[in-house]
C-alpha cells in the first residue's frame, strides 16, 4: 500500500488539516483523496462549519449517487478532459498526420476543465471565467512550484523551476458557508 491507495490515511491527513482549520482540500491523491471526502462528510458537524473536497480527474459530484453523504462536501473538480485528447489523436489519424509521442492539453485546448456540478460554485464562475481567460491569455502565469521551493526545484533541475516565479492572488471570496 502507498500514500495514494490508502483511505484511512486520506482520512487522518484531512482529518488534521480540517482540524488545523483548512475548510477546502484539493484531493489529487488516488485512492487516498476518498479519506478526504469521508472526513468532510464527518466532520463539518462537529467543527460547525461547512467542510468541502475538491475532486479530481472526473466530476466528483456526478460520480456520486443522490444521497451519498459526500455529494453535499464536493465543492467543484478540477477535469481533465480525455474525450478531448482522444479526439485530437483520432483527428490526426483520420487525416494520415498522426506521430507517436507526447501531447499537452491544457486550459487553452480545453484539455481542462472546472467541474460545476451541485451549484456550489455558481456565483463564482464569472470571476473564475475571467481567471481563466487572463491565463489562456498568458496574463496570469500560474505557479508550479511554490516560490519558497523555488531554489531547492532548481538545484534538482527540475524544469518548472525556471518558469515558476510569479505568484498571482486571484481575489477570489469563499464559498458560502465555508467558514
């Protein structure tokens, strides 16, 4: 078992940082991100406060069934678009310019997307549609690398380092009910 096939752990590590008072995780650990879920669930009660899971990969909300004790904590996903790259592959194919290796997709292509299932999102999406223009645009640039982890990134040569060293606040409020 690793860190991203293990619930209880997901669960112990959510379970900290709600307690440490984080009222929004972005899950993007396998498995282990459905601990983050289980926490939310459980624990928004007892912390008196709205306690939220960002999916990831898929729509979270819509992967749920109505009722799941979950749906209520899935504030928004962030989607990576397969039918997108399969497209773009299968167009190539389709007129003899298909070549074997890596392809990027990305907000610009539309190989991303922010999932707006359950409502929770809704006042916000104007702001976030701007956001996300301002960085197709290239206006925004968005950080891979933390800046404080910058210097370490770059004497392990990691190729975001180069690029990482504008940090953006976006202003954008928290959801009602968050805390």
């Amino acid at each position: 078992m690793t860190g991203f096939d293990n619930q209880i752990l997901g669960f112990q590590v959510a379970e900290q940082m709600y307690r440490d008072g984080a009222d929004i995780i972005y899950q993007a650990a396998g498995a282990s991100g459905d601990g983050a879920f289980e926490a939310a669930s459980q624990l928004s009660g007892d912390l008196r406060r709205q306690l939220w899971a960002i999916g990831v990969d898929g729509d979270e909300y819509r992967s749920l069934a109505p009722g799941d004790p979950w749906r209520p904590h899935v504030l928004t996903s962030m989607v990576k678009r397969y039918d997108r790259a399969t497209d773009a592959l299968v167009d190539e194919y389709s007129v003899a310019h298909f070549t074997p290796g890596t392809r990027e997709f990305d907000l610009a292509d539309g190989g991303l997307d922010l999932a707006a299932s359950g409502g929770f999102i809704d006042d916000l999406r104007p702001r976030l549609e701007q956001l996300r223009a301002q960085i197709v645009a290239d206006k925004i640039r968005v950080p891979s690398i933390p800046a404080e982890k910058i210097d370490a990134a770059k004497a392990l040569g990691l190729p975001g380092a180069l690029t990482s060293t504008v940090e953006h606040r976006a202003g954008i409020e928290r959801p009602e009910g968050s805390g």
